[in-house]
C-alpha cells in the first residue's frame, strides 16, 4: 500500500532503504548555557525518527517528519482534529 503514496525518489527508495530521504540537519554552536541545551536535546528527543550523526556532530530529522511536527505546532487543533497523537 505505501507504494500508492506520492514521495519523492529519495523519499521513495528511502522506503525501500535504497537511499537515504532528505534530511533537515541542526548543530550545535557550542555556546548554549545548560538550560538551551537541555531543550535542544528534549526536542530532538522528541522526534522519534530524529539521529544523530556522530560522525559530523549533527542531528538529522526528515524533512518530511519536521515538516509534520512544524505544522502540528502551528496549528494544535487541526493536528487533534485530523487524528493526531497528543
């Protein structure tokens, strides 16, 4: 049944773990007081598809799943209203 929802080809072959799927990265400036980083941390945390990469010190979250999250933020109620998880 996946295979009947649009993605892109990165998207797609990620489905597939052919590839990986487009990422949005963050990284830390290392100049956050305790406090900041602690949130920093919780958020990504929070993301259940969110990695980090230690290799380049990043944390990587598809773009498709950050897209998700910013809009239930935007807008709490429609995320409740269309079935979404609190």
């Amino acid at each position: 049944m996946s295979n009947l929802i649009l993605l892109c080809r990165r998207c797609h072959d990620a489905a597939h773990e052919q590839a990986t799927a487009p990422t949005v990265d963050f990284k830390s400036t290392g100049n956050m007081s305790t406090a900041s980083f602690d949130a920093f941390l919780q958020f990504f945390q929070g993301l259940p598809t969110a990695r980090f990469d230690g290799d380049e010190n990043i944390w990587k979250v598809p773009k498709a799943d950050f897209e998700e999250f910013i809009e239930e933020v935007r807008n709490p109620q429609k995320a409740i209203a269309d079935g979404g998880e609190r």
